[in-house]
C-alpha cells in the first residue's frame, strides 16, 4: 500500500523505532564504506519554495548513495513558479518520478498535493510541521542515551513548526516535554491539546525559561524568526528576550543533558555561541543523522 509522509502521526511509535533501528544500520554500513543499491534507477524529485541546505542535501546525497537520483524543483526554475497549480504537478509528477518530497509554506497545499499523487510524497517542513527533522532528532537522542522514552525535554523560544512536530513525538515517545516561550508565540493548539490528551501530564507550557531548563536531559531551541517571518524579526528579536539558550540556562540542565538545533542556527540570539559550540551540544550529528534517517525512510516508502 502507497504511504506518504507527512505528519510525524504518519509512523507509529514502533514504525518510529524500526526506522531508526535501520537508519543506525545504514549509518555504521554506510562507514565502512557499503552502499548498497537499495533504489537503483529510482527517482525523487524535491520541490523547495524555501530555502534549505540540509534537507536538500541529505535527500540528494541519500537517494545517490543507494542508486538512485533525486531532481531539485525550485519554483523559480519551473512552471510552479508562472502559476501551474500545485495539484496539476503533482499528477504530472507522479508519471516520472517514484516518490516527491515537498518543502513549502502551507501544511494544507502539501496535502492536496498528496491527494493528487500517486506516488510516495514526504513533507521537507511546512508551516506546521518538520517531521524528517524528527526523525533525525530521535535518532540523536537514542544513539546518545540509549532510550528516548522518560526523556526530560525542554523546548526554549519559538512555538514554530519544529516544536509543533516535538510535541507529537514527545506524546508518541513517552518524553516530558516542556515548552518555554513567550505568550503571542505558543505551539499550536490543537496539535498541543491532541498530544495532553494523549499523554496526560506530560507536556506543559511555561513562560520561565529557567523552568523548562530545569533538570532537563535535552535542550532544545529553534530560530526566532522562521522563513517566510523576516519581517516580523525584530519584534520577534524583542519578544524573545530573555530567551537565548546560554551558559546560565544550560546550568539548570541535568549536568549530562544534550543541546540540539535543528539548524540553521544564529549564535548570540537563540543560542549563545558558547553553548552551540561546546561540550552538550550534537548538532553535528544531529544533522548527520538527516542523511542517515530519511534514507531508511525512502527505503520504507518504495521499497
Ligand atoms: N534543519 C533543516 O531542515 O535544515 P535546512 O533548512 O538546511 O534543510
Ligand atoms: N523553524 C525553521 C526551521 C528551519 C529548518 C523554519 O521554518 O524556518
């Protein structure tokens, strides 16, 4: 049966686990030099109508790496961009290449292009959500605790769709999430109550930054300003004062805990220079793990 992805609710918790099991596969094979053609002679093609290097490249190099070819579709270089409707893509799309991941600013067009496909579609991020970054997320935690369930999360800043996807995987993976931000710039609401309902006294929203910090195992923070928020950066920059995940807040912190960012990441605003760059952060490999997880992904979608 055709599955897309497009919501981090589209993998259970042990489709979830199975995943990671395989990118951790892939990951150490992939290091002792194994490549396994996988995909061979497989296509992806990648529409971004927004900005990416991550995504962009990990998708690129993954579906090379297991044989097959990923074409990049900006709007600017195709018809999408004079006004082809989204959904006419998706149909034309669908009849030359096996599956399309999709990065653009509307949760609800990447949808209705799904609903038009007939091929495997992966949301890249939306306004809403960033489910591939999940992936890579919980591979990060697992690989440096062991376990994700009972982890102590704190989310600092901004309720954008990076924590909006936290959320989803905090109830799904048994983690106490607490999210700190300023009141105007709350994760969304009904994806907030679905996940309380679903796990009980497990994610909560606090003003105090210094609270959610407080005993965590994994920090956690995102830009102020998403894409397609420039204009809004300075009242953000204001809003989000007190906000920057430093030195003093990582005090607070489990003296083992992790920091990660989803990245790109702007040193002396969400995160101080200090903490991105020293011992308890892993971006690095959170961001490695992108290649690692959204090949076993691919590998799960068409295989
Ligand atoms: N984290 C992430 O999605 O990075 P890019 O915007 O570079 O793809
Ligand atoms: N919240 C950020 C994530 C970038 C990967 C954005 O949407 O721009």
């Amino acid at each position: 049966m055709m599955r897309h992805f497009l919501d981090d609710d589209d993998l259970s918790r042990s489709e979830l686990l199975t995943l990671i099991e395989r990118s951790v596969e892939l990951k150490s094979e992939l290091r002792q030099g194994k490549r396994p053609d996988i995909l061979k002679n497989r296509v992806l093609g990648m529409i971004f109508s927004k900005a990416s290097t991550r995504t962009r490249t990990s998708f690129e190099a993954g579906m090379a790496q297991m044989g097959g070819h990923a074409i990049n579709l900006t709007p600017n270089d195709t018809q999408l961009g004079r006004g082809e409707p989204l959904t006419d893509t998706a149909k034309v799309l669908s009849e030359m290449v096996d599956a399309v991941m999709i990065r653009n600013d509307s949760q609800t067009d990447q949808i209705a292009f799904a609903d038009n496909a007939s091929v495997p579609v992966i949301n890249g991020l939306s306004d809403l959500l960033h489910p591939c970054q999940m992936l890579a997320d919980v591979q990060t935690i697992i690989e440096l605790r062991g376990a994700i369930d009972g982890a102590k999360v704190a989310w600092i800043g901004d309720g954008c769709n990076m924590c909006n996807s936290w959320i989803k995987i905090a109830a799904k993976m048994g983690c106490e999430l607490t999210i700190a931000c300023p009141e105007g710039y709350d994760p969304n609401a009904k994806i907030l109550t679905t996940a309380q309902e679903l796990a009980p006294g497990k994610i909560q929203i606090v003003r105090n930054p210094e609270d959610a910090a407080k005993n965590a195992d994994v920090v956690m923070t995102d830009v102020w300003a998403s894409m397609g928020q420039e204009s809004e950066a300075q009242a953000r920059m204001k809003a989000f004062n007190g906000y920057c995940v430093d030195d003093r807040l990582m005090k607070g912190a489990h003296p083992d805990a992790i920091f990660l960012h989803c990245l790109p990441a702007h040193r002396g605003e969400e995160v101080s220079a200090s903490v991105i760059d020293g011992e308890q952060s892993v971006v690095w490999q959170q961001a490695g793990n992108r290649l690692h997880a959204q090949k076993a992904l691919l590998e799960l979608l068409l295989t």
